[in-house]
C-alpha cells in the first residue's frame, strides 16, 4: 500500500501573509475606483462664470458666439479625438468595459474567493493565486500610466500600491508553490 505523507498544507504564516496581501490590494483598487469616479463626477466642463453673468445683446455676433459655445460644452465631449473619448476608449479591454461595476464587483469577488480558497485548499490554489496576480498586475500597471498621463497623481499613487501589493502576492504566491514542489509526497510501502 503507498500513503501520502504530505498533505496539500500551506503554513498559517503564509496563508494570512497572502491573505492579507490580497486584501489589502482589493481595499486599495477600490478605493482608487471610488477616487477615480469622484473625480470625474466633478470634473465635468464648465461655462466660465464671466459668460453666464455677462450675456451679449440678443442678435449679436457676440451672443452667437455664446450659444455656440454653450452648445458645445453641454453635448457630451465623446467625438474622435476628445479627452472622453480617448477615456473611454482606454477602459475598453477586448471590447470590456473594465472599468464598469459589474467588472470591478468580479474582481473582488474573485479575490474574497480565492482568499476562502487559500484557507480551505491551501498550496493546491497558489497557482491560481499566482496567475491572477499577475493578470489584475497588468491592468493595474495599464491603469498607473493612464492617471500619470491624465495628471491624477493621487489615484497613479494608488495604483503604484495596487501594482506592489499584487506584485508581492504573485511572488510570495509562487515562492510557496516552488517550496511546496520541492517537498514532494513520498510514497511509503506498508
């Protein structure tokens, strides 16, 4: 008969390191979400006070000006070229919006999962662990360029700990698992 001598165990030390990891990052990405919304609910273009205060006469070229100019800041900014529309287009992912709620939802509902995972199966989830890691790292890496590129240093800061955060989560993750691989079971004859 052959009996396994190892189990599929990681240490407690290690399971609460990734754990902790893991939320933490999740805590940070939706904390840079909420950021990111609340700026750009109020970041929306404006009229400039001097022209709402100081309208032109009626049938002036001045006034037409301003109409023009009112129509154009209230249409939404999504033509080729804008700055909504390059947003936009940099949230889509394989035609996924990934910045949307139902995307963000998944995503820590997959982190919570595999967190409930790495305490119930332990080394048998690290692969896991390791490569969502590293994808949700690319798409946070993604993401710190694009709040460099929009000047929304604040949220670029979150990111930047999103992006170590999971970083150490992929190598502690993987680490574990090499460790696990070296200790092999070893087959016992009765």
């Amino acid at each position: 008969m052959t009996k396994s001598s190892r189990i599929h165990a990681l240490s407690r030390a290690t399971t609460i390191l990734l754990a902790g990891l893991m939320a933490l990052s999740t805590g940070l990405f939706v904390a840079g979400v909420a950021l990111e919304r609340s700026a750009s609910d109020t970041g929306e273009a404006t009229i400039p006070v001097a022209q709402i205060a100081t309208p032109a006469p009626e049938g002036s070229e001045a006034r037409e000006a301003q109409e023009r100019q009112e129509a154009t800041t209230t249409q939404p900014a999504e033509r080729e070229g804008s700055a909504a529309h390059e947003a936009a287009e940099q949230n889509h992912v394989l035609g996924l919006d990934v910045e949307s709620p139902w995307v963000i939802a998944s995503v820590v509902l997959l982190t919570l999962l595999l967190i409930a995972a790495l305490f119930q199966f332990g080394a048998r989830v690290l692969r896991l662990v390791v490569a969502f890691a590293l994808v949700a790292t690319v798409f946070d890496v993604r993401e710190v360029g694009y709040q460099l590129g929009q000047a929304r240093y604040l949220i670029a800061v979150i990111a930047i700990g999103v992006v170590i955060s999971r970083t150490a989560t992929a190598f502690i993750a993987w680490r574990a698992s090499r460790t696990e691989e070296t200790h092999l079971p070893v087959a016992r004859a009765s």
